[in-house]
C-alpha cells in the first residue's frame, strides 16, 4: 500500500509519484496487488495503472468538492472559473454553473462531489477500455499533455519499460500507433528488439530497405518488384526498417508487432532512436556480412552506415 501522495499531486510532483510507485512495485512480489491511497484524479489514474498500481480509492472527490474545485478529465478548476461545464453528468445537466454556485453551501458541496465522483469514474472506465483495446500506452501518452509536469512521467516510464512490459500483453489483434521517439520504449516494441538482436542469418550479404506500406513486408508490391530486379536476391538477407522497431528481417516481418504498427510518416532524428542503434550494433555482431545494400538518399539509414567496419561494402540499392 502506497499513502499520501496527495501532496505530491497538490505540488505536481508527478515525476515523484510515478518514482514512487516504481520503486515501491519493484520491491513487492509480482503476484501482490498494489493499492494507491489517494492520488484518485482522472491526471494520474491512467499513469498509475500503466506503472503497476492494482487498486485504489481516494477521498479526493470531497475533498476537492469542499474546496469548491470542480474534476475535470485534463485537472481541476474552481467552481468560480467555470463558464460552461465541460461534462454532461447529472449534475452538470441539472444546474448552470452559476445555479451551482447559488446554492446553499451543503447542498453545492454535496452536488459538487457528485460531479467529481462521476469525473473519477469516467476516466476509470476509459483506462479500462484502453487496455480492452491495448492502447493504455497511447492513452497515457495522450493524457501526459494535459500538464508539462504530467508529461515528466513518461520518462518515468521509458527508463522502467522492461518493468512495464510484465503486464501488457505480447500478442495483440490491433494495430499499435507510433508517433515520437518515446514510442521506442513501449514494451511491446522492445520485446520486437529483444527478439532482432538475437537473430542469426546464414547469408553473407544484407539488403535493408524502408519498412513497406503493405505488412507483412514479404507480401508487398515493392517486395516482390526487387526480388525481380535484383539478380542474385537469395543471396541477400533482406531487413526492412522502421526507426522505433530497428531492424525487421523479412522472414519475421509477420510477427507482432512488425506486421501490427502504423507510425507517422516525418523524418525522425536517428540521433534519438538509441534502441534502434543497439539493435544495429548487435545485429551486425552476430552476423558475418560482407556486404551491404541500401538505398544511399536514406539519410536515417546513412546515419547508422557509417558506424559500421570498412571491411563491409556498402552499395546502393538501385
Ligand atoms: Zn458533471
């Protein structure tokens, strides 16, 4: 059982409740649940379930209520700032806010809690839906621009993502959504490194090309177009790539979550991506190429080339 991190919460000390809970989870035995005493605010719900915490309860509801601040799903305003209530609850339905604020001090308290609850418990329900459809990782990510404190966390959660991933699950039928460099340490993905970096090849020269829109990669168009252009292409390993799951062997290019990700198409700074680059290092030191094939106008791709011995011939794909 974690208590008090009310203060934390009062002094958006999120970075240090998120501390708080890894260390405390990472003390206890997998199979004891952990219960979080307060900290019951729709901000730090989502984080706490992707750090670990199995239960909690919170006073927060009345306690907010008595200070006449009003839950909202991205923090809490005083029931005086509030022009038009962003929820359609009960209570919210029942009274404008001015009503609300007419009424007799009990009475708001009470009708103010009632909101609040209803606040608390929507975003409970929404962390549930989340991991029905495993996104809980996204949401989180989402919710963390609610407050730059609120965003600390997610660092929090990068260094602790082995931690993280004991409970998501490995196999998913949804796609996942990679969006920035913070997605590379989503547990999924680094079960997807952990498996690459392990992989041998028999061959002694390698093709790496841009991961291809249709998944998995063997089946694409733009497979099938080089296999015919490229004379001697069963001589080559052929990987494809993406910056967050580094390098993709085509033979394995239908596994979760190779063949189960969409990312946005920007041009992402390789200097960011360290999980794609201990991936490459070990990739090339498991396995014997004397040769390499890519596409030189790749400036990701060139970025991690240049690491690699003289003794590897680098030619272009085309
Ligand atoms: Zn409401």
């Amino acid at each position: 059982m974690l208590g008090s991190p009310v203060e934390f919460m009062e002094s958006y000390e999120y970075r240090l409740l998120a501390q708080m809970i890894v260390s405390a989870k990472k003390q206890m035995p997998e199979s004891v649940p952990l219960h979080l005493f307060g900290a019951g605010h729709p901000l730090t719900i989502p984080f706490a379930v992707a750090l670990g915490c199995d239960s909690f309860d919170s006073a927060s509801y009345m306690l907010y209520a008595k200070q006449l601040r009003y839950i909202t799903e991205d923090g809490t305003r005083y029931l005086s700032d509030i022009e038009i209530f962003p929820c359609s609850c009960e209570i919210c339905r029942k009274y404008s806010p001015e009503q609300l604020r007419q009424l007799e001090e009990t009475l708001k308290i009470n009708e103010l809690a009632i909101h609040n609850l209803y606040a608390i418990k929507l975003e409970v329900d929404k962390v549930k839906q989340a991991i029905h459809e495993g996104r809980l990782w996204e949401y989180v990510i989402k919710k963390a621009r609610a407050h730059p404190k609120l965003f600390e966390m997610i660092d929090v959660m990068t260094e602790n993502s082995e931690f993280l991933g004991l409970g998501t699950p490995k196999f998913k039928e949804r796609a996942i959504f990679l969006y920035d460099k913070n997605d590379q340490f989503r547990p999924e993905i680094q079960s997807f490194h952990d498996i690459v970096r392990k992989f041998k090849s028999k061959k002694k020269k390698l093709l790496i090309t841009k991961e291809f829109n249709t998944k998995p990669g063997y089946l694409s168009q733009q497979y099938l177009s080089l296999k015919k252009k490229i004379k001697d292409f069963d001589s080559f390993q052929v990987c494809q790539y993406s910056p967050h799951l580094g390098l993709i062997p085509i033979e394995i290019s239908d596994i979760f979550p190779a063949a189960h990700h969409e990312s946005s198409r920007i041009d992402y700074n390789p200097e960011e991506f360290t999980e794609f680059e201990k991936t490459w290092t070990e990739f090339f030191k498991k396995n014997n190429f004397s040769e390499i094939k890519f596409d030189k106008k790749d400036e990701f791709l060139k970025y991690f080339v240049k690491t690699l011995s003289k003794n590897i011939k680098k030619k272009s794909l085309v």
